[in-house]
C-alpha cells in the first residue's frame, strides 16, 4: 500500500502542488480547488502542505447518506464517486483536518485520490518535499538519518 | 484566441474604480507586463510632470503566464515616473502578491491621483475598497503585512512601503509580502506621494487556461527540462549569492564605493558561507520551481532575526561596497532594507559614497554624528537607522548618492548612472556591461542587458570581457530580449530554462495566441523604443548616456582586472554604433523612420 508522504522542511510554498491538483481535479488553475493545501506561516517563512490522510476508519465515509464516498479495500484510499454525490458536505463538516472541501466552480467534492495511483502533485514537486511510497518505506529516510546520528556519535 | 485580460483601474482623488477589458491591438505589439504599462504610460501622461505629483501613474503588470505552473511566469513589473531620477521605472518583483492578482481576476493595475489621507486598497475578487490607513503609517513593512492579514484574510498577500516611502526618499522600494522588493528607481516613493500604503489582495477565481493535451504535454516536457537543468540546480542551491566568488574571481566586484574591482574578504560573504553560516532554507515565488530564494537567521547585538534574502546585489552593496564582510551585519542590513523598504542596491551604494567622502577627507566629524570608515558595520547599521527616520546625515541618504555627494560638492563620488546607484559587476573588467548601465532606460541597472552571460560564460576567451568589439550589438540584442522577457512576466533566472522560441509555443498551448519568435523580438524592440521616446520627451539626451568619471580615469587596482579603466574613447565609439543599431540620431532620440518603421507613430 502506497502513502503521500509530506517533507515540510524541503518545502518551499511555490504552490506547484496546489495548481497540479486543482488542474487535474477541477479543469483549471485554482489553488482552493486543489485537495493538497500549502500554509503559510509567516514570521519565520515556514510551509506545511497538508493533504487527505486516507483514515483507515474515516469519518467522512461514516457521515456520507449516498455511499458517494467508500474506501478501496486494495488501495487502502478513499474514493469519491461524483455521481452518487448529493452535495450535502457533512464529509466536510466531519473530516477533522479539513482534507475534503467543495469544488468552487461546479457541484463536485474536492477529494484526493491519489489520482488512481500516480498523484500529479507529487510529479510537480521540485524540491522532494512529497514523495508517494510504500507504506513500509516512508520512513525508510528518516531512519537511515537517525541510524547516521548513531553512527557519528551524536 | 481563449485570453481575456483585465485592468483595474483606480483612481485615489475621486475614488473612481473602473475595470476595462485589456486591448489586444496593444497586447499584440507590446505585450503585457512592462510592455503594456509603458505604452499606457506614454499615451496617457505627459512625460515631463514631476514623478511625485498626482499626475504621476503608478502601474503594477503581470504576464499573461501569471498564476500557472509554467515555471517562473508570476513577475510583476511595477512601471511608473521613478522618483529617483525622472526616467520611465520599472521595477522587477515576484513573491506571492503577482499570482494572488491574477488569481483576483487582474493583469494590470493602474493607480492614479492621490488619497487626503493614507489609505491601503483590499482587493477581493471582483469587491474593491479604498480603506483608511492611518493606523498603518509609520509602521514597517512585515508589520503592515500581519495588520493586513489580521484585517483583511489570512491568505491576502501584500504590497505595501514601509517609512522610507511615506517619507518620500528617493531610494524608496514597494515591498512585497514584507520580504521581496520591487527595489529600483524610487517607486516607493511614488507610493508614498499618493498616500498609498498598501495593497491587500485575495483570489479565489483561479486562471482558466485552455486546458489541453497539448498543454499538458507541454508542462511535462518543460518540467523534464527543469529537472536536468544545471543552472536551476545551481540557483536552488545557492540563490544568487555565488555570484559574488565568480565576479570577484573575474576582477570584477566593485569594492570601497569602486576604488577597486576585487574583495579580499569576498569567501566571507560568498555563496558557500552563507549556505554554512546562516541559510535556514530554500523560499520560492508562486509557481516557481526554482526557489532561489533564501530564507536566513542571522545574530546582530545579540538578537535574531529571520528574513527573506541576502542577494547577491545587497551582499555586493552592503559588503563589497562598503569593505564589510561582516555576513551577519551585511544580511541585517537586507533585512532592515525591506523592513524600511528601501532599495538595497542605492542605500548600500549611498553609504558607500558618504563613507568615500569621509575617508577621502571631503566631509568630517563635524558633518557626522559618528565617524564612517569604510569596513564599519556598526557606522553602517546606524546609518539605515537614520536614513528610515531622515534624521541628520539620513536625510540625505534618502535622497540617493547623487544628491547626496552633490551637496557636499562632489557629485563625481556618486556610482551612478542618470542618478541610479550602478550594481555589482564592474564595468571596468566587463566591458558591455558599460554600454548596458549608460543606456538602461531606467538608469545604472544589470537586468536591462545583463551581457555578463556572453562576455564571462558564453566564451572561450578569457580576455573577451576586456574587449569593446561587438558589445554595442550584444547589448541592443539583450535589450530587446529581455524586454520580452519582462514583458511576459517571466524571470530572469528562467533563461536556464528557456528561451523565446518557448515563449511562442507557451502563448499558443496556454491561450491560442499566435506571436513567433520574430514577431517577439519586434515587440522587444518597439518596447524599447517607446521608453526612450517616454526619456527623451522628460528631457533625457545622450549627454545623460554616460558613466561615472572614476571609471573612465581610475584604474582597478587589484585583481585580475587590474589597471583596468573604462576607455572614453572607446566608451563614444560604442555608444555611437549602439544609436546606429537602433537607429536613432547622434543624440540619441530614435528617427522617424525607425519609429515609423516599428508602428510607434
């Protein structure tokens, strides 16, 4: 199973991310159509991208009337079916980091999905702050960081 | 031809706000961006009114690539009157707030008359409000950011002049996002002379391109050519910052207000150190992929401080210019440069000159309140203090070099060019770059013809940059290039990426326009042109093309450039063939037929 891992220190805020997705997901260049969102914190000129976690057990396919909203058993993503969508929103109202939002420019959830298993954000990032692998890998870099601290005494 | 273009149009006096379609006989001859604005310039006011009148127009142009992935196209060209010197500004600057207009639904803004009272304007989408405020003058710029966030939304971003444009120094800057700078010829100031603090914007309309296959092909194929790209990789890595062990390397680093062209202490503040000593990370402008800019913390008297930057240019102005190599002093100097908004280039630069008068024995103790030896960072530090409140010695800081060596009796100490403060390459050991400073359109600047590439890089012979050659030539070409390149919104660093060839195929996968790569190059030329004619008729000649004396008669004195001077002679004779390239007249003022010939009249 494959997850969209978030370096935020390698970030640089260009929005690519934001116009990748929202072009792919809503035909335009939009960052508030886009299921990735880049935040800005200003003082210290920081970036945090946050995108759909894909919950195992998710609120937002628990709250949904139409069963508009279901988790692919095989990829472990939650997916979103557009046709079967009333646009009540109570996804959005119970996704507790905000990950599901409306399209602005027509009757349609914003929902990542990891565009069927090649993420165009991850395409457009130059910096590698987002990478999309294996469940068992994500952590792989971090590990050999800490496994080189060890090794140089740190 | 999908592409609809927007200008809004306010007015300060009678609070008139009024939107207009832009026009595509105009876009198809002189582009957007810098092109756009200065024809607007040169047809609607008369180019001899006083720059901090109301009569005076301050425009602020985007590309028609604003707001897409295409890498670097979200510039924006603030075009006016400089204050500075009197001659067609336009002032280069990216960040956030260029995307966040076009996102808002606007290329252009076109801000006329001036405000009873400050006033900052919130543009939210289509809703448009001229705002009081007072609260806000006085304030520094990263303070005037956050207020704006707090009273706006907390994703506006921001343009705004912090106290040395409300003040009216001539070396103002509009800052961007509190940390980028539209830095050149006075535009700050322009600002502050209508009362405008700021502007707030916020876009949720995104930028509806054609959205093709073609297009997509497009930015897959370009972002390939990002990733394999050496100079990306070098911009990414050290900003501009490296430039200063290249060009000191070449001899050609002005040091000590250009009694010399070497730094013995440049390893101090290159590229390297400050990777080493106070890089924190990597920042970007919207939609760019390079993300030169740097993103730094540095100690001063036992305090932090995080900003956008250094640069290259303020490394140059507030370290070589000044014989300080102090990276922490010359980096707080940036920093307090945006926070005071002022042009980094020109306050660096001044300081410079007033630290050669002293150390010259021009100006003493008596005119000072602290002695300023060149090498004085603490002098230096102090001095941008005074400068932002124009206090004393700071007041004519503010006004620039120029006036500030004049009073004093000795304009000749001023590094200028038509009153702007030259940059960081040394024309004594890169000869074009003379040609390029005495003819910029907007006075001493490296970005109009930056012939560095082909004189140092693009060669194999390491004493070209010497020679006079064809420079005349190469400038004329790089103008007209890099007028296109302004006048699409694109960086200039993205010339690692592409060229103008893209640029056509660019405007036809994004908007179904068909411009080629001549017809361009024709728009370059004809943008050129209409700034001159904009100079010549607020009474610029070719008595004002010239350089600065000590570079016709000092001599580089260390390095390898040494004994290096520019040659007058020389200097006449490029000049001259530049006016014959462009066809103008032996004073510089472009003939008829070659106006004709461009469509101009």
């Amino acid at each position: 199973m494959k997850v969209l891992t978030i370096n935020t220190e390698e970030c640089t805020g260009c929005k690519l991310c934001e116009l990748a997705c929202s072009f792919v997901k809503a035909g335009s260049f939009n960052p508030l159509n886009s299921a990735i969102k880049i935040y800005y914190f200003d003082k210290n000129l920081e970036f945090v991208p946050l995108v759909c976690t894909q919950c195992r057990d998710a609120y937002c396919v628990k709250v949904c009337p139409t069963g508009s909203l279901y988790r692919n058993p095989e990829t472990g993503v939650v997916e979103y079916n557009k046709a079967l969508c009333i646009m009540c929103k109570q996804c959005m109202m119970a996704c507790p980091w905000g990950s599901i939002k409306p399209n602005l420019t027509s009757d349609a959830m914003i929902k990542c999905d990891h565009c069927g298993g090649d993420p165009e954000c991850v395409k457009y990032c130059p910096q590698g702050a987002l990478l999309y692998v294996e469940v068992e890998d994500a952590v792989y870099f971090k590990q050999r960081e800490t496994a080189t601290k060890y090794l140089r005494g740190e | 031809m999908k592409y609809r273009g927007e200008l809004l149009r306010i007015n300060l006096t009678d609070k008139n706000i009024i939107r207009e379609k832009l026009k595509a006989d105009i876009f198809f001859n002189y582009l957007w961006g810098r092109g756009y604005a200065s024809k607007l310039l040169l047809d609607e006011m008369n180019p001899a009114v006083d720059p901090l009148s109301p009569e005076n127009k301050l425009i602020f142009a985007l590309g028609p690539f604003a707001g897409t992935p295409l890498p670097a196209t979200s510039r924006m060209m603030v075009v006016t009157k400089g204050a500075l010197n009197g001659l067609i500004a336009s002032s280069n600057v990216g960040g956030y707030f260029p995307f966040e207009l076009q996102h808002a639904g606007y290329t252009l803004i076109v801000i006329e008359g001036k405000a009873d009272n400050p006033v900052y304007i919130w543009i939210n989408d289509e809703t448009v409000e001229i705002r009081d405020a007072s609260h806000l003058w006085g304030k520094t710029t990263s303070e005037v950011d956050a207020l704006l966030k707090d009273e706006t939304h907390p994703e506006a971003k921001t343009v705004e002049i912090g106290p040395a444009g409300e003040k009216l120094s001539r070396i103002a800057a509009i800052i961007i996002d509190a940390h980028r700078a539209a830095g050149r010829t006075g535009v700050g100031a322009v600002m502050g002379s209508k009362n405008l603090k700021a502007i707030a914007v916020r876009g949720t309309r995104g930028v509806s391109v054609i959205s093709s296959q073609r297009l997509k092909d497009y930015l897959t194929k370009i972002y390939e050519r990002v990733k394999k790209s050496g100079g990306v990789t070098m911009f990414r890595t050290y900003g501009t910052t490296r430039t200063v062990r290249a060009i000191n390397s070449i001899g050609a680093f002005p040091t000590h207000n250009h009694r010399d062209g070497f730094f013995d202490e440049y390893l101090l503040i290159d590229g390297e150190n400050v990777n080493k000593e106070i890089l924190v990370r990597n920042g970007s402008c919207a939609g760019c992929p390079i993300a030169c800019n740097r993103i730094s913390k540095v100690y001063w008297k036992g305090e932090e401080y995080v900003g956008g930057g250094p640069e290259y240019e303020t490394l140059w102005a507030f370290g070589g210019q000044t014989g300080i190599s102090d990276l922490h002093a010359v980096t707080y100097a940036h920093f307090l440069a945006n926070e005071y908004g002022f042009d980094g280039i020109s306050l660096g630069s001044t300081i410079a000159a007033l630290m050669d008068l002293f150390e010259s024995g021009i100006i003493g103790e008596d005119n000072l309140p602290f002695p300023v030896k060149f090498g004085d960072a603490e002098a230096m530090i102090n001095l941008i203090h005074l400068a932002a409140k124009r206090e004393g010695i700071g007041d004519l800081i503010a006004e620039g070099s120029y006036e500030l060596t004049k009073h004093f009796g000795h304009p000749k100490f001023s590094m200028s060019v038509k009153k702007q403060e030259l940059p960081a390459y040394d024309p004594r050991g890169v000869k074009g770059m003379g040609l390029a400073y005495a003819t910029s359109n907007r006075g001493g600047c490296h970005v109009r013809a930056f012939t560095v590439t082909e004189e140092v890089y693009n060669t194999d012979d390491p004493e070209y940059r010497l020679k006079y050659d064809d420079k005349a030539l190469i400038v004329k070409e790089l103008q007209d290039k890099q007028a296109v390149v302004d006048s699409l919104g694109i960086c200039s660093f993205a010339r690692t990426i592409y060229g103008v060839d893209d640029f056509s195929e660019m405007l036809e996968v994004t908007w179904d326009i068909d411009l080629s790569p001549e017809k361009l190059l024709k728009c370059g030329e004809r943008i050129w042109n209409v700034e001159r004619l904009f100079n010549v008729r607020a009474g610029f000649t070719r008595e004002h093309d010239t350089l600065p004396e000590r570079l016709f008669k000092e001599a580089i004195k260390t390095g390898p450039s040494k004994g290096e001077i520019y040659d007058k002679r020389e200097f006449e004779k490029l000049l001259f063939e530049y006016y014959r390239l462009r066809g103008w007249d032996e004073n510089g003022v472009p003939r008829e037929k070659k106006l004709k010939e461009l469509g101009i009249i």
